[in-house]
C-alpha cells in the first residue's frame, strides 16, 4: 500500500526547502543563517513564510505538516 500525503505540498522555493531541512534537524536560525551565508532575520524570514504555507501554529508543527505532505522525506539525521 503506498502512503498519500495528508494534504498537497505547498509550493517552497529551494531555499525555504533548504531552511525547512536545517530546522527539521533542529538547527536556530542563527545556526541556519551562518551555514547557508545568509542573515539570521532572512532566516526567520523564510521560516515565517513555510509557517503561513503549511497553515502552522509554530516551528514543530511546521515540520509535522512538511512530513505530512512529503515535504520532508523522514527522520532528521
């Protein structure tokens, strides 16, 4: 049986899929920031943008509905 996802995955630009991988392993924004040369408020920026995509409350339920939509493929490594 093949698994659906919940709901139809938003669409994400390669950066915010990229931010969304790095907060799903449990990285701050300022972590994220200094990893991908960007500035910590462009980080929270993008985290706020998946938030209103994926209809989330905050970040660990962000990263619940991106699993749920397939946006993240499984547990962080």
């Amino acid at each position: 049986m093949t698994a659906f996802p919940a709901f139809p995955m938003p669409y994400m630009t390669n950066r915010e899929r990229e931010v969304l991988g790095h907060v799903s392993k449990g990285w701050s924004s300022k972590q994220v920031a200094l990893l991908i040369g960007a500035a910590p408020r462009t980080v929270e920026s993008h985290i706020a943008n998946l938030k209103i995509k994926l209809g989330a409350k905050n970040s660990s339920h962000m990263i619940l509905l991106a699993f749920q939509c397939g946006a993240l493929d499984g547990p962080a490594d």
